[in-house]
C-alpha cells in the first residue's frame, strides 16, 4: 500500500518541490489549494493527472487554513500518513502591511489544522514549516537551541506555530515536528522574495528589457539554500522514530549585496550600474544576519545540503534567462542536470 501525504500549501514553492518528491517515492499525495479567480498551479500543472484516469496518484482539494471544519472533513477523507503544513502568507515585508490576516493563516492556521487532526479519526505524522525569522534579532549562528526574538507580524505568527506544534506533540503525543528552515530558493521562488526579484531583474536587463532595479536593505545577511534539498530534509524528519525538531540550513551566510554581485556577473553585467534605492521595500524591523548550523540534521537526518548561495545565484539566473527566452517553463531540473557552478 502507498503512504499517503496530505501538503497544504502546495502550490507554493516548497509545496511542489515536495510533491515532486513524494511522488517519486510512490506516495499518493493530495494538496490543499485556494479557490481563486485565476489559476494558481503553475508550479505543479507538470505533475497534474487527469482525475478519471487509473491509478491516479496527485489529487487536489479545494480548501483553506481559514476554514477548521473544511480541514476535518478532508482529514475523515484522505486519512493520510503525513501532513506537510506548509501554508502560510509567507512574504515578510507584507505581513507588516498585513498583521491580522498574518497571524490568521500563519499562526491560528496551524492550530486549526492540529485540531482537525484531533477531531478527525485519523493520526498522521504532522510537519510544520517553521521558520529562521523566529531568531529574528538573536545573532547567528543559530541551532535548535538559540533563543527566538521575533521581528515582524509574520515571525511572531511562526512563533505561535512553533509553540503550538510542541505543545500538541507534548500534550497529545502526537508525533509533530517543526522543521525551523532557513532561506531557500530556486526557479520557482516567488517572484517578490529578494533572490528571485534579483535574478529575474538581471535577465531582463540582460535582454535589453530593463535598465534598473529597486531595492531596499542590501546589508542584510542570509543563510540561501536550494529549496529541493530542503524538501528531502522536511520528509525525513517524518521518517524517524522520536519526533524532534531540526535546523535545516548550510552553515554559510552572505549580504543581498554579495547575491547582487554574482547575480549580475553571471550575466556579464555589473550590479552598481544598474541599482537604485527605494525605501518602500525596508521593513520597519529587519532582520540583520542569519546563518544556521545544521549540525543535527547532518547527525540524525544524514541531511547534507550541497548547493551554496553564490551556486543558488547563478543557477537562478541561467534559469531566468532561459525562461525569458523560452517562457516560464519548469527548466529547473534540466538546469540542475547540466549545471556548470564556475
Ligand atoms: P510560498 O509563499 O511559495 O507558498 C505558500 C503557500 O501557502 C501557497 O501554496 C499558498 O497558496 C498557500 N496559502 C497561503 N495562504 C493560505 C491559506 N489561507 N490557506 C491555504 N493555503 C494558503 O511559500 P514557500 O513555498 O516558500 O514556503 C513554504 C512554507 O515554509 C511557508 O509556510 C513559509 O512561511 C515557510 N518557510 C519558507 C522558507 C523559504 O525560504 N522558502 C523558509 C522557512 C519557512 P496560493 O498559491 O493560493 O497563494
Ligand atoms: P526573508 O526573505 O524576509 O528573509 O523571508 P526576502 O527574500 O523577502 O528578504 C531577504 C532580505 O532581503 C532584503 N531586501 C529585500 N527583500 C525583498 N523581498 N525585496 C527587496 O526589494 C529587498 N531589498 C532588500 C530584505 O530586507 C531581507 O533582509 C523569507 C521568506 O521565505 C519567509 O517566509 C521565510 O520564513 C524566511 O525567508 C526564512
């Protein structure tokens, strides 16, 4: 028989990477998606299956963190293994524009999604996608013992879920786990997440589209990874026999303006011709430095990322271009297959 995964959030850029994932593993995988005006499945249209068929192993269901009761009736119906909760109004800088709607789907998200299990005859393996912005301005490096100081409407929502998380493993013995992820990326990161804002902008400039680009804060230091190796990590934190929680990070940190740099000369461009300032994209609290060590993940896990920030960089880029030339394709994978990282 087949596992079962239930990922809500799967649209997103982690959702698909880890659909890709479980599918390739021979489980039957069922996401959560939002009703929505337009389409929003671009990211896993290429694993989509037409329903009707035969052995059918990808099936989407209309939902949403906002609605407890829908979230029990589709636990009584899928009665999966696993629950990858990956949902979440995710983007930082609006969560200050946004705080209520914030807290609603990235904290009390989380504890309806818990309760459902409860109230659901079933008892999965819970996942919660926790977050390196819990650290906030705690200075690096950070593992699963530094203390959290939240910086912004959308961390102190993840630091709900993070307490809420242990507490139902805690309270209910319920095997749940928080994976606490530092930034990772990829082709598929949304388009206004400051690496992608990037690499997109230095295709366009490349192709004679665009001559310059707004930031904000360029002094800010993160840990970037390869989002499709942290998918590998979130699944076995699953696969173990004591729930825990786990740092997934590489252990190196670089500056915005150092992702600028490689960014840019990847493409034969040089970034100071081509920045301006804009202080609509500063937050009004920042987080200045984040690196982690993920020690024990690499120990209990055997989880080793391999792709640095400066590889992430210029595999993103050579992605971008090829998009713009060729349309939004998923191409990342045949980028991965012939990637040259000099
Ligand atoms: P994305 O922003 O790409 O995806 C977020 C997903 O959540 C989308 O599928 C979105 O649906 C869905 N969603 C948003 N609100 C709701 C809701 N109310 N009900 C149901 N679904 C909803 O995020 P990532 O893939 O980058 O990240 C995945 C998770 O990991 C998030 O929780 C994020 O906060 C967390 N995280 C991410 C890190 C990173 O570096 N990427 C690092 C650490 C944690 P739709 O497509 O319809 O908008
Ligand atoms: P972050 O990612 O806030 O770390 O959260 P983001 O890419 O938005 O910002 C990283 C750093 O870049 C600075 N910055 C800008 N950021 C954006 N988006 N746009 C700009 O123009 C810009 N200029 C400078 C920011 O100030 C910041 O210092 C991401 C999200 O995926 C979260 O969901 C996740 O939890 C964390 O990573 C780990």
């Amino acid at each position: 028989m087949s596992k079962i995964a239930l990922i809500t959030g799967i649209t997103g850029q982690d959702g698909s990477y880890l659909a890709e994932l479980l599918l390739g593993k021979g489980y039957e995988v069922h996401g959560v998606i939002r009703r929505a005006s337009t389409f929003n499945t671009h990211r896993i249209d290429h694993l989509y299956e037409d329903p009707h068929g035969v052995g059918v192993k990808l099936h989407l269901h209309y939902g949403d963190l906002s609605d407890g009761v829908r979230l029990v009736t589709l636990l009584n119906e899928i009665a999966p293994d696993e629950v990858y909760n990956l949902a979440a109004q995710s983007h930082v800088r609006v969560s200050f524009d946004e705080p209520e709607h914030t807290a609603d789907t990235t904290g009390t998200g989380t504890v309806r999604l818990l309760e459902a299990i409860r109230a659901s005859k079933v008892r999965p393996k819970f996942y919660q996608a926790s977050t390196s912005e819990l650290y906030g301005a705690t200075p690096p490096p950070q593992d699963e013992e530094t203390p959290f100081y939240p910086r912004s409407p959308y961390a102190a929502a993840k630091l709900y879920s993070y307490w809420i998380t242990k507490n139902y493993r805690e309270a209910y013995d319920m095997f749940a786990v928080n994976g606490i992820l530092f930034n990772h990326e990829s082709p598929r990161r949304g388009e206004t997440f400051v690496t992608r804002k990037i690499t997109r902008a230095v295709a366009a400039i490349k192709a004679g589209q665009q001559e310059h680009l707004y930031m904000g804060n360029i002094d800010s230091i993160r840990d970037w990874g390869y989002a499709a190796e942290y998918v590998e990590g979130m699944w076995r934190m699953l696969q173990v026999d004591e729930p825990e929680d786990f740092v997934l990070a590489t252990g190196d940190g670089i500056t915005v303006r150092d992702f600028l740099e490689v960014s840019f000369a990847h493409a034969g461009l040089n970034w100071e011709d081509h920045i301006k300032y804009d202080p609509r994209y500063l937050r009004p609290t920042e987080v200045d430095a984040l690196i982690g060590d993920p020690s024990k993940a690499k120990a209990k896990l055997g989880w080793v990322p391999t792709i640095s920030g400066r590889e992430l960089a210029k595999l993103m880029v050579v992605a971008d271009i090829e998009a713009l030339k060729h349309g939004d394709k998923w191409i990342d994978k045949v980028q991965l297959a012939s990637w040259d990282a000099s």
